[in-house]
C-alpha cells in the first residue's frame, strides 16, 4: 500500500494509523485530492 504521511514523521517499520477512501481525502484537506489512503498517526510502542 502506498499512503500520503500527513504526520511527516512516520519511519520503515513503524505501525500507523490509516484512513481510506472520502476520510482520507478529508483528512489532506481537500475532498477532491486523488487520495485514497493516508498516514494519520504513528502508533507508540512501549520502551523495552
């Protein structure tokens, strides 16, 4: 899967959190964007 970052700090290998479809258009901030996915957050793993 290929997705817009829009946190612009998601790295390889990271899980993140990723809107689809009309949500991910909305969260770029244009409804006519030809988005179909996008990084929204990047999910915290516990330190070891």
């Amino acid at each position: 899967m290929v997705a817009v970052d829009k946190t612009n700090s998601a790295g390889i290998g990271e899980d993140v959190l990723v809107v689809t479809g009309s949500s991910a258009r909305v969260a770029v901030g244009c409804e006519y964007a030809p988005v179909d996915a996008v990084i929204v957050g990047v999910i915290d793993k516990p330190a070891d």
